[in-house]
C-alpha cells in the first residue's frame, strides 16, 4: 500500500515550478538559487514522489496543491504524519471500516472510548479521499474539493450564537453542503438544534456524513432523540454502518 503523505505530492509540484520546499519556520528564500541547487531540490522532491507512488504527472501533483486546504482542516499533526504513524494509532476494526468506505457508501459512526482511533480513522479517510482524487481526478476530485471536516464543540457554539431569525451562518452552511461531512467527538454538551439543522439537510439530500463519538448508541438516542439518531445513521435510503469499540472490562 502506498503511502499518501500530502508533503510529499506538496514537495514534487514545488519542484515542478522550479520551487525548493521549505520546512515551517524556515527564513525565507533567497532571490535567486543556483541551478545546482534547484536540480538538487528536484531531485529529492522526485524521490519522494516514487517512495509515494505517484505518477510521473503535473496534473496529480496540481490537484494535490489544490486539495491541500481539504487536507489542512485536519487535527494538528495529522495531515502530517505517515500513513503507518496514523494507522498505528486505530484499532483495527476501525482501520477497516475506513479502507473500505467509498463514495456512495452511506454514512459512517465510529464509537468509542478515547485513544482508540476514531480521530485518527477518520482523518485516514479524508487522506485516502484526497489522494485518490489526486491520482484519478474527475469526479473523485469533485467530490473530495468538498469535504468539510467539523468539530462538533465548534459547530454548537455557533449555533448557540447565532439568532433565531438572521440567517443560517456560513459554518452551518459549509456543514449542509458538503459532499462529505466529518463531525468530529460528538458530546453530551452538543446542540441539538444546530445540529438537526445539518443532519436534516444533508438527509434530504443523500450526503453521507461520518461522525466520531464517545458516546454509544442507547446514549446518543437519549441525548438528541430518535429523530436525530436515525439521521446521524442514515443516509438518505442507506442505513449506514457504526463501528462500537467497547472499554475492555476491567
């Protein structure tokens, strides 16, 4: 299996403009560079392309770039990390629930105690997504351009803030229309009105969101209700999938 890290794919469209790749927090660079240093700079930056597995093509490289805000909303260190750094932090039911979803797979709940990966497995998935839109374009780019990754403590603020009567808020706007949502660490303390704003709009429009909670089944029924339940499980006429990892018993 290859190995999708976006600074790689990141590092070889630099090269293919003539740019060296800086690490963060790095000076800037200077004026000009000799050619030396630029065919040196090239060369490590294809190097890393084979070690991805990436085709020898601008277009993949260009759509990479272009996929890099998708790929930047992602918890900190995550859109970083190799792939067997991520992997290595999922439980492996979890691990397989993401490798094989696929667009048009209905929604997705992974549930949990903390540390078992459900952060991670979903940031795994957005990784594949856009790597695979990278490589095959079309419509798998299209669909990965709209991802929307969404913490569920932030959501609420804004819903909370928000008046009855001034409009929906470009945050819960961005949540409706994307072709695939990531609410992240639904809690106890979520507001329920923003979102069954989300859920409803996104249910009567068959768009699968993926949801990572703490919280089991029986807990999220009696927190937010049948109605929102079944929204975060279905997907239009799809039931969807959850994946439940249980405490081990102590």
């Amino acid at each position: 299996m290859t190995d999708f890290s976006d600074d790689d794919l990141a590092a070889r469209a630099d090269a293919s403009q003539g740019r060296s790749p800086e690490p963060e927090g790095s000076p800037p660079a200077p004026a000009s560079a000799t050619l030396a240093d630029v065919l040196a700079a090239a060369q490590r930056a294809r190097a890393a392309c084979e070690a991805a597995g990436l085709p020898e093509t601008t277009d993949a490289q260009e759509r990479h770039l272009r996929l890099r805000p998708v790929l930047e909303q992602l918890p900190a260190g995550m859109h970083r990390a190799t792939r067997r750094e991520l992997e290595a932090r999922i439980e492996p039911r979890i691990l397989r629930a993401v490798l094989n979803w696929r667009w048009g797979g209905g929604n997705l709940v992974l549930m949990g105690a903390t540390g078992c990966g459900k952060t991670s497995g979903a940031a795994h998935l957005v990784r594949r997504l856009c790597y695979e839109a990278a490589i095959h374009g079309g419509q798998a780019f299209e669909l990965a351009s709209m991802i929307r990754w969404q913490s569920c403590r932030d959501l609420s603020e804004v819903g909370r803030e928000t008046r009855l009567g001034t409009g929906t808020p470009e945050a819960i706007q961005r949540c409706q229309f994307a072709r695939l949502l990531v609410l992240n660490d639904l809690g106890t303390n979520d507001d329920r009105t923003t979102l069954e704003r989300v859920l409803d709009a996104r249910y009567e429009r068959g768009w699968p969101t993926l949801t990572t909670t703490g919280l089991g089944a029986p807990e999220i029924s009696r927190l937010f209700g049948d109605a929102l339940s079944r929204r975060l499980f279905e997907c239009g006429a799809d039931r969807g999938k959850f994946v439940e990892i249980k405490r081990a018993a102590s």
